[in-house]
C-alpha cells in the first residue's frame, strides 16, 4: 500500500503552481477544469511523491493556524545542510516568509520552515 498523492486547496492556483515548480522541480500535467468551477493540476516529484492543487470558484480563504486537525506541513529533502540553506535563502529572498531559520531540531534533523504562497508550512529538510 502507499499514499499516490496529498491535495490541497489553493486560492491562487497559478502562483502554488509556478512556486512548486521552481522551488522543489515539480513537473505540472495539463489544467484539469470542469463546468462546476472546479480546477486543479497534479504536480509530480523526483520521488515519485504526487501533490494536488485545487481551486474552486467557491473557495473561501482562511488564515492558516497551527494547532488544528488536518495537515500541518509538507516536507521536502533537499539532500543536504547547505542545499537547505541555499534553497531557503532564495525562497526568503524572493519575498516568501520565513517561519523558522535553518537549524538542527531537537529530534536530529536539520531543516528549515517557510510557508508557501497559501501559507502552508513547508519544512526543508537535508
């Protein structure tokens, strides 16, 4: 058994698109869209890992909170500490916020936390 995709609702489809893409090599399939104002892509990783993004001419926007049921954060491995500091550098520097610094946790892990253009937190890890 295995997990093929997560998805998540976006309030600017385009913009989660293109950040995906150029930050975490995310490869787009074509704009899936129906008569019921209804939209998504489908992005692909080099892991094989699949993430939907969906928009509907409905959707209402909430500000993201921390403790509540649902997903909290999505983590990507770049391979190493200094490839998480550079990628988290250029996301912070292209006006993305940055939510935690790059840092060892107290579990081991080297990572860093920004948010994505819908305000989910999105861990870099090595």
């Amino acid at each position: 058994m295995s997990v093929t995709h997560i998805a998540l609702y976006s309030n600017d489809l385009e913009r989660t698109r293109a950040f995906y893409m150029k930050y975490f090599n995310a490869k787009s399939n074509e704009k899936y869209v129906n008569a019921k104002g209804f939209s998504s892509y489908f992005l692909s990783f080099d892991s094989g890992a699949r993430l939907e993004i969906m928009a509907h001419e409905l959707l209402e926007y909430r500000e993201p909170k921390d403790h509540v049921n649902g997903i909290h954060h999505i983590a990507f491995s770049v391979g190493s500490r200094e490839n998480v500091i550079t990628l988290t550098n250029q996301i912070v520097q292209d006006g993305y916020p940055l939510l935690s610094a790059p840092r060892e946790t107290g579990d081991g892990y080297f990572e860093s936390c920004i948010s994505d253009p819908n305000g989910i937190r999105i861990e870099i890890t090595e």
